[in-house]
C-alpha cells in the first residue's frame, strides 16, 4: 500500500525534473552557431563564424532605452589526451557592446576600439552575428602534427548589467542569449621545411 502511494509522488518529481531539463535546454539554445572554422593566416589561426538569434521585445526595448548590451563570444583550442585531461592550447574572448546614441539615434557596436555605427537595430545585430577574421591563435604558438579540437560560444553578459536589470535577468527568459559550445576537429596546417644551406662550393668561390 505504502509503495502505491509513494509511486505518483515519485512520477511527479520525474515529471518535474525532465521538465527543469527541457526548460535548461531550451535557455540554452537561444543562439545556434550555425557555423565555424579556421583558417591560417600570416598572422596565425583566425577564425570565421556565424550565430543566429533574435531579439525579443525587452531586448530591443533596453538598448533603446539606453541599456548597453555585453556579448562575450569565445574560442578555446584544446588537444584531446586519452591518458589525462585535454589539453587547452589556445584561449581567446572577445567582448562586443552594443549601445544606441539618442541624440545622434545611432546603434553601435564596440570592440576594444573599433566602433561601428548603424541606422537601425538589425543593420547592428547582422554584423554582431558574425565573426570574420578574428585572430585567436597566433603564430607564435606552437601547433604539433595532431589533431585538435576547436570550439566556439556566445552569450550575452548579464553581470554587465546595471545592477537593479540584473534581478530580473537572473530569473527571466527574456534576457537569455546563450549558446552552446560549438566544437569541430582541426588538423594543424603542416610547415614547410626550413631550406637547407649547402656547404659545397659554389662556381664563383672556386675560382
């Protein structure tokens, strides 16, 4: 009889506990990258990406209103070990503002110090949306002949809120823009040989 009762109760708390897992999963998709890869340049490995996500009534509200937006995409480098813990070789985070002047009615995106004026709030987001040719990798690093596996995020900050949009962000869906990490195999490209110097005399020494 006891087990009779307590058998509802222990369906209850299933339900409750895929529905809590269904809801994390869904924050966690409100921005899909949608794609990524790397590349080598003179400079190093840049990186090439793109994320897809809209803004929601009280997003586009904020920023008009006067709200600064932070997004922090990242990327992380790492060399997966069967014997240990992957190694991470490489980390990188770059932090995109998103503001909107009243008395020049601008959006603008920031980054470090490039700053980039739009006429409208989807002029700004399309260019937020991507990543061209950000350097995460420099040359300098050294990159054996193994595979690697490259990964990529963005989120929107909310600790960079103004503290009293902070409570309700914690707790509301509305202020959610959160991805997952996208990761993806990557072989380093293969340097060429340094040329050998010949010792043999040349034609002109022998004379």
């Amino acid at each position: 009889m006891e087990r009779l009762m307590r058998g509802p109760s222990h369906v209850l708390k299933l339900l409750l506990a895929l529905a809590a897992a269904f809801a994390f999963a869904a924050r966690a998709d409100d921005v899909e990258v949608r794609e990524a890869n790397l590349r080598a340049a003179d400079e190093g490995l840049v990186l090439n990406a793109e994320f897809a996500f809209d803004f929601n009534a009280r997003l586009a509200d904020a920023v008009a209103n006067g709200v600064p937006l932070y997004f922090v995409i990242e990327f992380e480098l790492t060399r997966p070990r069967w014997y240990w813990l992957d190694e991470r070789t490489a980390s990188k985070r770059q932090q995109v503002r998103l503001s909107y002047h009243a008395l020049s009615r601008h959006y603008r995106l920031s980054t470090g110090l490039l700053q980039q004026n739009f006429d409208t709030l989807e002029s700004a987001l399309a260019v937020l949306r991507r990543v061209n040719n950000w350097l995460v990798v420099d040359r300098t690093v050294s990159l054996s002949d193994a595979r690697y596996e490259a990964g990529v995020r963005m989120r929107l900050e909310l600790a960079l809120l103004p503290k009293p949009i902070q409570i309700s962000a914690y707790t509301s869906n509305d202020w959610n823009l959160d991805s997952a990490w996208r990761r993806f195999p990557f072989r380093a490209p293969q340097q060429p040989p340094a040329p050998v110097e010949s010792r043999e005399p040349t034609e002109a020494s022998q004379q």
